[in-house]
C-alpha cells in the first residue's frame, strides 16, 4: 500500500493541475477550486484548502508547543530579544481521516496543499524561515484527521523593558502568537500540556541573564474587526549583577576612598592634594562615560548604576573642596597673624585710633539720642513723628547687623586643621550610610 501511495505521488508531480489522481486511474477535474494531496486523491477528494475545518460549524481548536532553541541577544538599546524557535501546531481536518493507525510524514512543499492556520507572532520586528538545506518544516498526517504542522523560526520580537533599576533589573518579555484572519469564531488556541508545553527555556544559558521562570497564558485580543484568540508565553529574565560589580561598582568605590587619602596629607602640600583631588574626578569622569557608552540610547532613563556613579563623583568632588576650603581659612588665618613692621605698622596703628575715635563718637551720638527719645516720652508736647520714625529704623538695622555678625561667626572656621580631622570621620560615615540605604532600596524595594 505504501508503495501505492509513492508511486502516485510522483505519478502527480509531473501532471498538470488541471488533473487529479486516483488510486487506479487518472480522471479530470470537476472543480477548478479543489486541488488533490498526491498519493491521498480518495481522501482529498473535494478538498479545498482555502476552506478550513469545520467550515459553517464549529470553530477548530489548534493546540500548540514551543521548543526554545536559544535566544542568541537580548538589547536593552533596541528594547528587544532575538530568539529561535521551534513551532508545533497540532488540529484536527475530519475530510482528511483514513484507515489504519499508522501516521506519514509528507514533503513540506505539500503545504501548500492543504488548509493551515495564520498564526503569527505578535510585536515581531524581524522574522524569517530557516530554509537550508530545505525549508525547516514538517507536515505529518494522522489517520484520525490529525495534523502536525512544525515550523523552525527566528524571530527579532520587541520586549518593553524597565531600566531604572539597571544592572540590578528583572525584565519581563512575552512571545505572543495570535491568529491573523481568523477570530475565536473560526479557531481556538490552546496549549497542548500548559507549561509543559514549552521546553528548552530552563536549558539556556545566556551572557547577562538568567531565567528566573516563565508560564503559558491563554487570552483574546480585541480588535476592530474582532476577537481574536492568543497564546502568551512569559518568562523573567534576571541580570547578572557581578560583571557589573567588577567593572563599575567596586572601581568607583576605590576611587571615592581614594579621595580620602588627602585628609591625611598636610595643608601645606598643596601640589599633592591637588593632584590627588583632580586624578580622581578625572577617573570617575571617565567611569561615567563607559558605564554609558554601552547604553547611549538609553540615556532617558535614570538608572541605577548612575545613581551610584554620582553618589562617588559627589564625594571625590567634596573632598576636592574641602581641602579649597581648609586651605583658604588656613590662609586668610596666618594672614592676619602675620607681624606687620614699618610703615604698614603705623598705618595699622594710625586706623586703629580713628577706629577707637569712630566708636567713641558713636557712643555718644547713641547716648544723647537716648536722652532726646527719653524726655520725648516725658513730655508730650512738641512730638516729631518723623524722628520717631528714623530712631526705629535705625534699631533695626542695628538688630539685624548684630544678628548677621552672629551667623557668620558660626560658619567661620576657628582652626582649619580641624577640617581634616572631621572629615576624615564624616566622609567615611556617611559614605557608608549612603551605600546602606543605596543598596537596600535597589534590591529589596
């Protein structure tokens, strides 16, 4: 029998379309709309492949299973995943149904004989069929009507990610398969076993992720001209963190401790902590740039990583001011203590008379005004209101300047050494707590 079904197999190869075989004979077409499958005419006979299933009654249910042949990149620029995919679908064709309990498998240039579903994946960028040697695909006919269409498919598919917490991010991504023409009226998606379904996934092994587990979900898609059935494979993908720990985390951090190698060097070595203070914001300068050059048009997004970055560039940079800092009151203190001879002596004592003179003087001018205002209020007779008004501001702006003298005199510095020895304990601490709050946020929040 078997060796019936090849010989007319070839037999109808070289016979025009116009005419179909039979297991015994070769007759003429009555339908120019029905064409036969080689080899099966008595089973395809009034076949239409353009007709599906079913036609006019209930809709055919296609089951379906994935095998993951690898996902060879994942582009956080591009904001997708390029995978490849083996497809299997699996629907019963009652007009197909022959004898026995024996399945063939056929050519899959017969494909185009038969009805098949217009399955496709949904936010597909880049597909294509593998055809080398031959076109991956497979066609195995059942005797019960059963039909396995298996396809070998790579595909480019978009997966909108979330960066804000890069590189300690969990991406979500979908692989969707919907019917294109046909809504849930006329085919029914489902997975053949569930999660089972899907295999090779939990075997990959990837450059950056890991996936952390993944499950099948059955929906709908609505649309303008219908409801249309979709199968929905997602999984979790987890970025490794240690490369990034190696190539950004840990030389940031050396660096920012780096900085604070000149709370220990005199304030008098200028040339030295100067050095040290601008290597370092150098360095983590160019830091900043690499961890971005691999993300350049991802720069919309806050990161993680760069939230990170700049916590160490605004340390290194602090501690490059604090030393400007320490060394200037350094200066404007050594300054004034400085032994004045000569003429600048005279002058410093000439000004200090006119000074003891001004303050004299004012100490008068004040206690007279004092009596005027006093027999002012004894006697109500003659009152300027004017003079009141002037005596009142000038209490004001005596109280404020009094007031101004004494917050500046809070933030002078007394004795600069002390600058280093606070620092010294401040960078650290706070540096810590920083990292504390950084790193809880980031992984448990």
């Amino acid at each position: 029998m078997f060796c019936r079904y090849f010989c007319f197999f070839s037999l109808c190869l070289f016979l025009p379309t116009q005419r179909r075989c039979s297991l015994g004979h070769v007759s003429n077409l009555h339908g120019s709309d029905t064409t036969s499958l080689p080899g099966f005419e008595n089973l395809t006979m009034g076949y239409n492949k353009y007709l599906r299933p079913y036609f006019g009654g209930e809709p055919v249910q296609i089951a379906m299973s994935l095998d993951i042949a690898s996902i060879s990149s994942i582009s956080e620029s591009d904001m997708d995943y390029t995978a490849t995919i083996y497809l299997r679908q699996r629907w019963t064709d009652p007009r197909l149904v022959f004898h026995g309990n024996k399945s063939f498998t056929l050519d899959a240039r017969l494909v185009e004989l038969l009805w098949v579903p217009d399955t496709y994946i949904v936010e597909s960028k880049r597909s294509f069929l593998h055809d080398v040697t031959v076109g991956n695909r497979l066609i195995r006919l059942f005797s019960n009507g059963t039909i396995l269409y298996a396809l070998r498919i790579t595909t480019t598919v978009a997966c909108n990610m979330d960066l804000s917490k890069y590189p300690m991010d969990t991406q979500t991504c979908r692989l969707q398969l919907e019917s294109w023409g046909y809504d849930e009226n006329d085919v029914i998606f489902t997975w053949l076993r569930g999660n089972d379904s899907v295999h090779g996934i939990e075997k990959l092994r990837l450059s950056q992720y890991t996936v952390e587990r993944y499950y099948t979900l059955v929906s709908k898609s609505q649309q303008e001209t219908g409801s249309y059935p979709r199968l929905i494979l997602q999984f979790e993908l987890r970025r490794n963190i240690l490369y990034f720990i190696l190539e950004t985390y840990v030389p940031s951090t050396l660096l920012v401790m780096l900085s604070w190698v000149s709370f220990w060097i005199t304030l008098d070595s200028v040339p030295a902590r100067t050095c040290i203070g601008v290597t370092t914001v150098l360095s983590m300068t160019t830091l900043m740039i690499g961890s971005r050059s691999s993300l350049s048009k991802t720069n919309c997004f806050i990161k993680a990583i760069d939230v990170y970055l700049g916590i160490c560039f605004s340390f290194i940079f602090g501690a490059l001011v604090e030393y400007a800092v320490a060394h200037y009151s350094s200066s404007q203190k050594c300054a004034a203590k400085a032994p004045q001879e000569g003429p600048a002596n005279e002058l410093t004592k000439e000004m200090e008379e006119v000074n003891i003179t001004n303050i004299l003087n004012s100490s008068i001018t004040s206690y007279k005004r004092k009596i005027s205002f006093t027999s002012i209020e004894i006697s109500s007779n003659n009152v300027n209101c004017s003079d009141l008004t002037m005596k009142t501001h000038e209490k004001i702006k005596y109280v404020l300047r009094n007031k101004m003298h004494r917050i500046i005199g809070y933030f002078t510095i007394q004795n600069p050494s002390n600058v280093d020895h606070y620092s010294k304990l401040l960078f650290p601490l706070f540096f810590m707590l920083v990292n504390v709050f950084y790193w809880a946020y980031y992984l448990y929040f």
